[in-house]
C-alpha cells in the first residue's frame, strides 16, 4: 500500500494527526480535501508544508 498519514504542523513543530491512511489529496484555492482508503473524507483550509512519500507523511500547515 502507498497511502499516507496526515499531520498539521504547529508553529512550535508539534504534530496533529489529521487523518491516517490518506489515498487521495486534491487542493481547491486554499481548502485541502482528504479521503481515506476507509472513504472518511476532512476538508481544512491549510496548505502543504512537505510531502515525505517514502515515509508515507503528508505535512500540513494552517494558513
């Protein structure tokens, strides 16, 4: 499987987790939209900070 784990970056470097095993990621204007393999879906107005495939992590950040 090739799915990732979503996380929310905070200003201090923590992480949240948003949502694990994400399959698909679209990004409309400022709003990023998830879908699990589970079909669980979590829309946030965010944007991308670092996507780490091999180690399966999307890294997010508020805007």
């Amino acid at each position: 499987m090739c799915e990732a784990n979503a996380y929310l970056c905070g200003e201090d470097g923590e992480r949240e987790m948003v949502m694990e095993s994400v399959d698909r990621l679209t990004v409309d204007g400022e709003v990023i939209r998830l879908v699990s393999i589970h079909g669980r879906q979590e829309a946030l107005r965010a944007r991308i900070r670092r996507l780490a495939l091999l180690d399966h992590e999307i890294l997010l950040e508020r805007m």
